[in-house]
C-alpha cells in the first residue's frame, strides 16, 4: 500500500523493533538514509538495527560506528533507497513492512511504501519523514542526510538535483550539518589508492566515434594491485563523463563470478536505460547498468558495439 509520508510517520511509530536494511554495494545515500531513520526511530524509544549484506565504506565508518545498534527480537524489516528486490542481498527473502525510496519503478514488495520517483536523494524522504514524526533533527542526523545528499547527487549535479535537494541541504545546514567537511570528505579528498585506480581506468580508456564513444575496464586484478576495496569506488563509474563531448561512457568492472558489471552514462538525449535495459539491465535515463556472462575485455567489446546505435546523428 502507498502511504502519504504523514501516513508513513504514523505507521512507524506503531511498531517498536526496525531492522533497516541498505542495499547491496552500498552508497553513501542508502548508508546515511537508513542511519539517520534509526537514530529517529531510536528517539522515540524503538529499539534499532542498521543491516547491509556488504559492510559499511571504509568513508562512512567514523559515523556509523558511533550509532550504536540495539538487540532485537522481533524486528520489522524497513528497506531504503532499494529499487528492487534483489538490491536487498541475503535480505531479499525477509518480509519488508517498509519501503521508502526514489528510484523510478520501485518493485521492492512491502506492506506499506513511500517511494518519490527521481528525487534527488533518498535523504530527502527521510529528512521529511523525520520530522513528519515529531522528531527533533540532531546534528548526528544531519550530518548523515547531508552525507547522503551530496554523494548521491554528486554535488548537486545530476538532473535529479531539485529545488527541494537545495532547500534540503539548507536546511540541514540550519540543523547543523558539517557542510565544510563532509563536503571535502565524500567529494574532494581522495586516498592515495582511488588516485591510482583512478589513473588505470582513465589509461584504459578505448575512445570511440570521434570521443563520442568511450569505454573503461577495472579488473579484480587492478583493484588487487592498488590495493583498494570495490566499496571504495562510489562515483568512479561517471570518470568517463569528465571527458568533454562524451555522449556515451561505459564502464565495465569485473565481478567475483567472472562475469561483467557494465555502467552507462549518458549526456542530453542519449537514454542509458533503453540502453541497458535491451541487455536485461536498466537504471536512470542518465545512469544506468547491465551485466554481461563474459570477461572485461568482451564485454567492453560488445557494449562499444552495442553503444554505437545510440549515437545521435
Ligand atoms: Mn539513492
């Protein structure tokens, strides 16, 4: 059932147990979504868990370990900012009382949802839903909102970035968010290893139709010899858009399984889901990802030929 979210922050504080659940591979939206719901829920005395299948980045852990988790017996599961079922993980096979998200076409199955399609960030639900509860905003709070929003929204720059992003993080920011530094922690300051690994896809770069065109890879190897974690790469997959005169970026990383995570990026007209979805992916009209049963190196051949038909004129 679709709640409003004065609804939403009725039905919440009926129950007095939540597991929170963030999505496979996590980003700094699904991380600061589903902490900041918890310390809420933890203000009005509900007992809370944050889960993930996969653990926290190494980014976000200073604030994440300071939450401390409660002991459940009966918990609710809540999802946030999980478009689909399997985005869940080893969580997918639980039943969610709760689904509170952004994503376009949502199909995550839940008793009660509250999904905003294409919002900027799935922090500004739940900054709503907070205070559509009764609970003040702490700067703990605020901080992982504003976390959440700039990552997701990349620093205000992806078209999902709305006038009500910008009255969000104003307003956090009256909440007290540290806007200075985690605004140079998520988006500017960098580890010597994302340096690296950075440069060995920027060197992998095939460019295609006139620059129009270009295609990466990541090898499990590459990520070995730098010596960096896949949960470090938040972000890397748009380098490619960097590149002036790119209408298509592709970025193909290699899975444990030996098979090939692609990820489209796209400027102005060109439409990344149609793009992944005719390989039985999908994703944002800007944003979007297949996966190929073959290595890097086919996969970065079959997207290019792939891509190629989407090219404007
Ligand atoms: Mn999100």
């Amino acid at each position: 059932m679709n709640l409003s979210i004065g609804e939403m922050a009725e039905k919440l504080k009926e129950y007095q147990e939540f597991r929170i659940i963030y999505h496979i591979r996590p980003d700094g939206d699904c991380i600061g979504s589903a902490y900041a719901l918890a310390l809420a829920l933890k203000a009005l005395g509900a007992k809370c868990e944050v889960a993930g299948q996969d653990p926290v980045p190494g980014l976000h852990r200073e604030m994440t370990e300071k939450v401390e988790m409660d002991v459940l017996g009966d918990p609710v599961y809540v999802s946030v900012d999980t478009a689909t079922p399997a985005r869940a993980g080893k969580y997918s096979g639980e039943h969610f009382t709760f689904c509170i998200d952004h994503h376009r076409d949502n199909s995550v199955q839940a008793d009660y949802k509250y999904v905003e399609e294409d919002c900027g960030a799935c922090a500004e639900i739940i900054l709503k839903l907070i205070k559509a509860m009764g609970v003040s905003v702490t700067k703990e709070m605020a901080d992982f909102l504003y976390t959440a929003l700039v990552m997701d929204t990349m620093c205000f720059r992806t078209t999902a970035t709305s006038v009500q992003s910008f009255e969000t993080a104003a307003e956090l920011k009256r909440l007290g968010a540290d806007v200075y530094r985690i605004g140079r922690r998520t988006m500017y300051i960098k580890t010597p290893q994302r340096i690296q690994i950075e440069q060995r896809l920027r060197d992998s770069f095939h460019y295609a139709s006139d620059g129009k065109l270009i295609t990466g890879v990541l090898t499990l190897k590459d990520l070995q010899e730098v010596g960096i974690l896949d949960s470090e790469l938040e972000g890397i997959n748009s380098l490619a858009e960097q590149v002036m005169g790119l209408k298509i970026g592709v970025t193909v990383r290699e899975l444990p399984d030996g098979r090939s995570r692609c990820s489209v990026r796209t400027s102005e007209e060109v439409d990344a889901s149609e793009i992944c979805r005719l390989l039985g992916g999908g994703g944002h009209k800007h944003a979007a990802c297949c996966e190929l049963d073959c290595s890097p190196e086919k996969a970065r051949k079959v997207m290019e030929e792939h891509c190629r038909k989407f090219l404007p004129g």
